[in-house]
C-alpha cells in the first residue's frame, strides 16, 4: 500500500524495504520482506497482526536493538544506531512484559535512564522521576515500594514513567494492556490517550487487544506475509481481503468488539490517504 503522506506531516519514522533476517544452523528465517512503512509526527499507528509475524522485533528495529539485514529504518531523520548515546530522549519504549528491575525501587526504576547518562545530580533526576510517576497517575507515596508491592495497572504505569523519563517525542508501545483486567485496561487507555493528547507524542502500538485498538488508534497497520499488507481507518483495513483480516476482525471477538465500537478513534478518518 502506498500513502500520499500530507506535505506539512513531518516523518517521524521511515522504514524502507526492510528485511529481517535472523540465521540459525536450521536455516534462515525471514521475519521481515521488503516491509515498508512511515510514521507521521502526532498519530497513534496500531500494528496488528498474529504471534510470531515480528512486531516486537518491527520496534525493535525503531529503537535500535536490532538492525535491518537489508533496507533501511530511520528516526527523526537518523539510522537508530546514530541515536543510541542519547536513545531514550528520543523514544521511548513500554516492553511487551513490563520489564522493571526487581531489585530497584519504583522511583529508581524511573530514574534509570537518566541515572545511566551521568550528566545530572542526583536530586534533579529524583525530581525528575517523581514527576513522571504523578504524570502516570501514582501518588508520591508509591516511590519506594519495590515492584513486587505493585498491580499489575501500576507496574505498566512505572514501566511508562520510565520511558518517558527523558520526554521522547516518539513512544512504542508493545501490548500496553495485556495481562490488565478489564477496568485497568480502560484506565490504562485514559492515561494513554490523555498522555499522547497533552505530550503531543508520536505513538506506535501492538495491541492484540481490539478494544485499546479501536480506544486509541488513528491508523491501524496490518503485519502479515512478512509485511505491513494494508493500513488506514478501520475500515480500510477490514476492506482489505485477507485470511488474517477476516478472522482478526470478523471473527466472533472482532465482531463482538466492533458492536461495541461506536465512535471509536479508528472509524474516524485519519489525515492521511490511500491508494
Ligand atoms: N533475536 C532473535 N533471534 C532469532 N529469532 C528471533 C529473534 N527475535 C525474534 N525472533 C523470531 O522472530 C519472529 C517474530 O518475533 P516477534 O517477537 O517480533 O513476534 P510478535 O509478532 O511480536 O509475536 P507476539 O504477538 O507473540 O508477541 C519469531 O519467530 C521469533 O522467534
Ligand atoms: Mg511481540
């Protein structure tokens, strides 16, 4: 698919031809073929798509973990690897499962990032990280726990403080509500809805979860076939004839969830068309 990107949108992220290949003695596997995709500064791109397709490894490859085996991934104009030194300013990341540090208190857990620059004193990152935590909703109280003392809902509010400890214009997003029960999850989606409005942040999602998908999104991006098949309103994406499209959003859940679905973000049209 080939998006006529609007002249004044600035391209947050361009993923060009992108192959992933990772070997192994039992043969290559390809993850990713030629996937193309642009990210526009202000959106919320939902990626979708089955276990196993790459979208961990499609962020992975925004944040610099893991390096294109051909084609080309830029951010904010640069290779991601150019941005390593100064990483988290630039995005910021929420991992599939949670992944704070046991053994650090829920404020350290915040102030990593800024801890491991060196370049600030210790009282300034403190205050730093305390703002961060009262931005995701937490109470100053919650600063000294550990992360065993913490709800599900709230290890994902500190895994957000933390990144966005540095104020990343672009945030990733991996399964933001999975393992949340339903009211979490709902909050979750406030806070994140909310957090994007006033941060005027970028924001790329996985979600398996269709009512985050439909809560949040503003395009959604379909992984299938090792590349990103279709993208736009939601209704461009279920137009599009595809095995996985017809039972991702067709199917009982998808049905279930799109009854549901009234004014949803991703029904509404998004500043961005398709041929
Ligand atoms: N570092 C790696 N080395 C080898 N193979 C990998 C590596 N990282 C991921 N893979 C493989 O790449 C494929 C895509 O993985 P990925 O984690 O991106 O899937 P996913 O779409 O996020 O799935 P899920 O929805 O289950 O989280 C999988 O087959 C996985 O085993
Ligand atoms: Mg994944």
């Amino acid at each position: 698919m080939t998006f006529i990107i609007p002249p004044d949108a600035e391209r947050v992220v361009e993923i060009r031809k992108l192959w992933t290949v990772f070997r192994s003695p039992d043969g290559d596997q390809v993850v990713h073929r030629d996937l193309d995709l642009t990210i526009v500064r202000g959106e919320v791109l939902s990626l979708v798509g089955g276990s196993g397709t790459g979208k961990t490894v499609l962020l992975r490859q925004i944040l610099g973990l893991e390096h294109p085996t051909k084609g080309e991934v830029t951010v904010l104009g640069h290779a991601p690897a150019r941005l390593s030194a100064m990483g988290a300013a630039n995005v910021g990341m929420l991992f599939q499962h949670g992944a704070l540090f046991s053994a650090f208190s829920v404020l350290d857990n915040i102030a990593f990032p800024l801890r491991e620059l060196k370049l600030l004193p210790d009282d300034l990152i403190r205050d730093a990280a305390l703002v961060k935590l009262q931005m995701v909703g937490l109470s100053p109280q919650q600063a000294t726990k550990s992360p065993s003392d913490l709800s599900g809902g709230m290890i994902k509010r500190v895994a957000l403080a933390r990144a966005l400890i540095m104020d990343p214009p672009l945030l990733l997003l991996d399964e933001p509500t999975a393992g949340l029960d339903p009211e979490s999850a709902d909050g979750f989606c406030d806070l994140l809805r909310g957090l994007h409005r006033e941060l005027g942040l970028t924001v790329v999602m996985i979600t398996h979860d269709l009512d985050t998908l439909f809560d949040l999104s503003s395009r959604i991006a379909v992984l299938a076939d090792q590349k990103v098949i279709v993208s736009g309103t939601t209704r461009d994406v279920i137009a599009y004839p595809h095995p996985f499209i017809h039972e991702y959003f067709l199917g009982g859940r998808g049905q279930r969830a799109m009854e549901a679905l009234h004014e949803g973000a991703a029904s509404r049209p998004v500043p961005l068309s398709e041929r």
